[in-house]
C-alpha cells in the first residue's frame, strides 16, 4: 500500500504504528534512524528561523 509522506513523517516520529507487513532489516532500519534525526535537524533549523524572523 503506498503512503503519503505525511504517514510517513508520522511514523518516523512513533506517533502512527507502522505496517506489520514490511520488511524488517537493520538496512530499513537505519534509513528510518537516520530520517528520523534528518526531520529533527531540519525541524529545529525551521524553528530557528522563525525566531529569528521574529526578532527582527
């Protein structure tokens, strides 16, 4: 079944159960991990932004 990236952002962050169906590897799971770091990362970036935009 193909996802919107929005189900997908939600189950990076644990908020949406994953699909017990796909495959379970260390490869997908270090995609997952590293995602999941790059959503915070630029997630943190946004908010930064923000507030800087709001200072000035």
């Amino acid at each position: 079944m193909k996802e919107g990236i929005w189900q997908q952002v939600l189950t990076y962050f644990y908020l949406r159960k994953r699909d017990e169906s796909e495959p379970r590897n260390m490869n997908i799971k270090f995609m997952h991990g590293m995602n999941r770091i790059s959503l915070f990362m630029f997630l943190i970036a946004v908010v930064i932004m923000i507030v800087r935009l709001i200072r000035h």
